[in-house]
C-alpha cells in the first residue's frame, strides 16, 4: 500500500524534469521562476515534516498519511488546470504537502511490521519499488506528454493518489500488538536537536539526499537540453537510466548496510556520488552521449543511499521519539532540495540565454560547482562519525527527558 503511494510521489516529485520546456514554453517561465515553483514541492514537504514527526507519534499512519494525501489531489487537478505562476505554484506546494507523509508514514508503519535486524532492507526495498515512479516520469512521460499535453498527466495523476489513499486508510493499519502496546510519547524535539549524531548527518542529507532531489527532479533535464542539446525523447532516456539506477541503488543499499554496516556504506556512497556528480562540471565543458550515459546511471544509483541516512538517525533514537528523529532529518533532505533547486536556478539564470533561449554550459558549471562544495564540506564534517561509529548504525542512543523536565 505504501510502495504504491510511494510511486505516486516519485511520479509528482521528478515530473518536472521532463516537461519542463513544455510548461516553461506554455506560461513563459524562465530558469529562476521554473526553479522556485519546482522548488515547492520540496519547500512545502520539508515545512509539514516537524508537525507530521509529532502526528506520527501520536496517531497510525494508517490516518496521517490518507489524510495529507488528499492535499495532493487538489495540487495535481490545480497544476493541470494552471494558465498563470501563481496556479501553478499553488498546485505544486499542495504536491509537497499531499506527499509529505508518504515515506514517513511508511517507515512508521514498517518499524512496526518488521524486525530491527530487517529494517534497512526493508526500507530499501519500499524506496526502490517505489522510486519506480520516476521511470513513469521519464522516457514514458515524455511520449505521454508529446502524445496528449503534460496537462493530462496531472489530472490522471489525481485519480491514482485517491486510490492510493483509500488504499492506505482501507488496509494500511498497524498489527494488533503495536495498536496495544500504543502510549503516549515521551519527550521533543529539543532532544532529537540536542544529539551530535544528529548534527553530524544533517548537512550530508542537505547535500546528498537535497542535491539528488533537486538535480533529478528538475536541472538533470535542462542540463541535457541546453548543454547537449538533447530532444525530449533523447533527454527521457538517459533520465530513465538516472531513474534506473537510483532504484537499483535503493533495492541494494539496505541489503548492503544491515551486512556490510550502515556507516560505511554510507560513506562510500558519499564518495561515489560526489564523483558523478563533479562528472557534470566535465561535461559542461565537453558532453559526450556515452560518458552522460554512464554518469546518469552512476549518479542515481549512488544518490539512492542517502536513504540510508534516515534509517541512521531513526536507530539512534528510542522509539517515542523515531518520527519527530526522522522527519527532522528529512527536513534537511527535502528542505536542502528546494533551497538547491531554487538557488541553481538563481545561478543559471543569471547568465543571459542565447538566440534560442538556451543558457550557456558555464551557468551550469557554476550550478554544479556550487553543489559539489558544499558536498565535500558535508563529507568531511560526517567523517568523526563514521570513525567513532566503526560499521556500526548508531553511536549515540538519545534517551527523552523526563515529563516536566527543562
């Protein structure tokens, strides 16, 4: 039930990318508005995640997840349905908001159905079969969109999150132990802010799991546009082999961590990304169809393992504090995804557009140059902790205060 809802959130989430010029072409939007109204999604995402953290504590996932996801149906029937900035900016912040509880929700739930030990495997696995909805938003998108409008999409869209929703709320409970043993949870997030760890991973999933959202789901594609000079169904394909490779990445990374240690896979993935992702600065000065090809590949597939960074977080907190823990965490990810989507956008539209209204290969140099540093920082204060932890998923348990306590 949730992988299916999942689907439909990759699907929303990477869309962009492929109909981007259709839409920019359709309302006149240049790179800086279609980043900011791209970025949305994400912005609006990352706001609920603090209240959604308490919710989930406090209430099944089986009613906080339908319930949000209603907004979602509203923001797909409006973004369809936009002929100015400001509609379809309010339909894609209502996608962020419908969707914000999705993989939360999930993780939630699974902590329930499923043993520690299986834990990361599983949440891979939901994160894999789900991330199949970014496929649906690439090569066949693009034939969808070319055949019947992108507007279409969104209206079909909204059809597929009310099944999805009702799905959840008909079979998504939580199994009759777990509804026993249910009481109410102790402390805040004061506790979650006041953990190191924490503060160790944050800025990793700001520019790992942020910089893999945003680069996927919006400036992956104007890349291959301007810069390679791609037509939509070509820019589809390789796309598809980002989104093919991140859902091998999120079907493998769990099965690895929970055999292999968390910390260390995640560390070597840090590495690996920060690779493919230099490779654009690369191409920027010299695209070539193979080495693109293998570089979309590489870098969906090790972007996926930031997965793994929510799964860190949640072992090291009790379980009356696992969501506010994750959703925080997940703030820095989907908030760190709008903030560089919108200031990639900033930068490449900075540079002034040639006779066919594409931007030169330097404004995306300086766009990726801008994430890679940030990305390196991001390893290198993460690297104290991958020390202490020594393979191991946690290094801190973070106990709540007593009831009353300051």
């Amino acid at each position: 039930m949730f992988a299916l809802a999942y689907f439909l959130s990759q699907f929303f989430r990477h869309a962009n990318a492929v109909i981007s010029e259709e839409v920019a072409g359709d309302l006149s939007l240049g790179a800086a508005r279609m980043g900011l109204m791209t970025s949305l999604f994400y912005g609006v995402f990352a706001l609920a995640q603090l209240p959604l953290g308490s919710a989930l504590d406090r209430f099944s996932a089986r009613w906080v997840t339908p319930a949000l996801m209603s907004a979602a149906v509203a923001g797909a029937l409006l973004f369809g349905a936009a002929h100015s900035f400001g509609t379809l900016a309010a339909g894609r912040g209502l996608l962020g908001l419908g969707m914000a509880g999705v993989l939360m929700g999930s993780y939630m739930s699974f902590g329930h159905w499923f043993p520690a030990r299986r834990f990361a495997t599983m949440a891979g696995l939901l994160v894999g079969i789900g991330s199949l909805g970014g496929l649906g938003a690439a090569s066949p998108l693009a034939w969808f969109s070319e055949s019947y409008g992108w507007r279409s999409v969104f209206f079909l869209g909204a059809a597929g999150v009310v099944v999805s929703a009702v799905a959840i709320l008909v079979w998504g409970g939580d199994p009759p132990e777990a509804r026993s043993a249910a009481s109410v949870s102790a402390g805040g997030l004061g506790d979650v802010f006041r953990s190191v760890t924490f503060w160790r991973i944050a800025p990793l999933n700001l520019f790992m799991g942020g910089a893999m959202l945003a680069i996927q789901s919006l400036w992956a594609g104007p890349f291959l546009f301007d810069v390679a000079g791609f037509s939509t169904l070509q820019t589809g394909r390789l796309l598809t082999l980002l989104s093919v490779g991140a859902a091998l990445g999120y079907v493998v990374c769990g099965w690895l961590a929970d055999r292999v240690g968390l910390v260390r896979v995640l560390l070597f993935s840090a590495v690996v990304f920060l690779l493919a992702e230099l490779a654009f600065l690369a191409m920027a000065v010299r695209p070539v169809v193979v080495v693109l090809s293998a570089q979309y590949l590489l870098f969906g597939f090790s972007g996926a393992f930031q997965i793994l960074l929510l799964v860190q977080v949640r072992a090291c907190f009790p379980p009356s504090l696992r969501g506010r823990a994750v959703t925080a965490l997940n703030v820095f990810g989907i908030g760190g995804a709008a903030l560089l989507q919108w200031a990639m956008g900033l930068i490449i539209g900075s540079f002034t557009r040639d006779a066919v209204s594409q931007y030169p290969p330097l404004a995306y140099f300086v766009a990726f140059a801008f994430t890679s540093v940030g990305l390196v920082a991001a390893v290198a204060w993460y690297l104290p902790l991958a020390r202490a932890s020594r393979g191991q998923v946690a290094v801190e348990t973070v106990s709540p205060r007593p009831a009353g306590s300051a």
